[in-house]
C-alpha cells in the first residue's frame, strides 16, 4: 500500500485530500507545517509527497530544498499544489527537483491521476535501478571470475615450469658426468656400452624437457575458463598435490 504525506496549511484541503486518498486505500500522514512535514518524510520516508508552496512558517521551495539534502528523501516524488500558476513559480518549483504540480482548485479525478502518474513512473524508475543493480553485480562477479581464471592459469604455468626446471640441472650434470667418463670407454668396453646407452637417454631426455619448455606459452590457449574449472574439480592445482 503506498504511503503519501500531505504538507498542507489548510485544514479543509487537506482534510478532503485526506478524506480520497484513504477512499483510494492509500495509506496517509499529514503536515499542517513545512516543518512538521519534513520530520514526518524522515520518520517514515512515504512514497509520494504533496505539498503546497504557500505555507505559515516555511514555504514549499524550502521543504523541497532541504527533503533533497538527505538522501533518503532525495528520491521521493514530490508534487506541488499551488494556487500561484505562473510559468515562473512553476519552472521555479521544477528547477528545485519537483517531479509535477496540481494548481488549485483540483477535482479529485486530476488529483489522483497525478499522484498515479508518478507513483508509476516512480516504480518504473525502481525496477530499472534493481535491474542496473543486478547488472553491476553479474559484471563484479564476471570480473572476479576473470581475476581467477588469470590466477589459475599464472599458477599452473609457474609450477610447470617449476616441475620441468629443477630436474634439468641433474640432467644436464648427468650428461656431463658421462661425457667425462665415456673418455675411458675404450678401456673398459662394457662399461662403455652401458654409459653410451645411458647417455642416449639422459640426452633424449633432456631435449624433451628442453622442448616443453620451450611450447609452455602455447598452453595459454588451452586455459579456457571450462578446462580451468574441470582442473580445479579434478584438484591438479591443489598444492598436496605437488608437494
């Protein structure tokens, strides 16, 4: 049920102005001062306010300024009632962040289609900002998605080449020892054949390390958000996994 605050100085007008808007079943607060109205649009922040412009202690120009200081009342519709109905007063009013205005006398068919007009327009004005919010958070969470998919994969390459490098040393050194050693091979002819055959490998070896090394670049292509998600279920970059 939507709530509107009447700021009327006029006992009678607000009155009857009370008396339709509880007809329609809205639910009704209402200010016989600018003051008084201000407090009640902060206690209880109603979704549409009427006012009228020429009032006792402050008028409705300086309601409106200072409802649109705090933001919870910033966004509230606000229509004028006036009986002043010159353009200046109105683009005066409008200028200040009014959403509409009735000018006195107004029938009830007017007053009402006024207030629904904005209510409407008001809801229409919340539903884009929930789905501009939803939005937003589909992005936020797109982005962070991303963030991980780039972290997963700098952390896949590093502990590849991690796992690739620190074996190339002892191979390297491996073929130097043998290399070293296959000098006295024709001494021991034996012993020659088993190095010769050993060396072969160390060295098929090492170019194939040498060689994944080299392509490791080219798995960048192979990170896709779906292998990435399939690796993390399978647990492959699970650090117990490397330890």
């Amino acid at each position: 049920m939507n709530k509107v605050l009447i700021i009327e100085d006029e006992d009678t007008i607000r009155e009857n102005i009370m008396e339709l808007l509880l007809s329609e079943e809205f639910q009704v607060l209402d200010a016989a001062q600018g003051q008084l109205g201000i407090k009640l649009a902060s206690e209880y922040q109603p979704n549409l306010i009427l006012c009228d412009i020429i009032m006792p202690d402050i008028d409705g120009y300086t309601v409106l300024t200072e409802m649109q200081k705090q933001p919870l009342l910033a966004n509230i519709p606000f229509i004028f009632m006036t009986a002043k109905a010159e353009r200046r007063d109105l683009r005066l009013g409008m200028e200040l962040g009014a959403d509409d205005y009735i000018t006195k006398p107004f029938t009830p068919i007017e007053l009402l289609s006024t207030i629904r007009a904005r209510l409407k327009k008001q809801q229409q004005y919340l539903f884009q900002y929930a789905e501009e919010r939803e939005r937003a958070n589909q992005l936020k969470q797109k982005v962070a998605e991303l963030e991980q998919l780039s972290k997963t994969q700098e952390e896949l390459l590093l502990r590849l080449s991690e796992e690739l490098s620190n074996p190339m040393s002892n191979i390297s050194l491996a073929v130097q020892m043998l290399n070293l050693l296959s000098t006295n091979a024709n001494e021991v002819p034996h012993l020659a054949l088993k190095q010769q055959r050993y060396l072969k490998i160390l060295q098929e070896e090492c170019a194939r390390e040498v060689s994944i090394l080299n392509q490791i670049s080219d798995l960048q292509t192979l990170l896709t958000p779906e292998n990435i998600k399939f690796i993390r279920k399978l647990n492959v970059l699970q650090r117990n996994n490397y330890d």
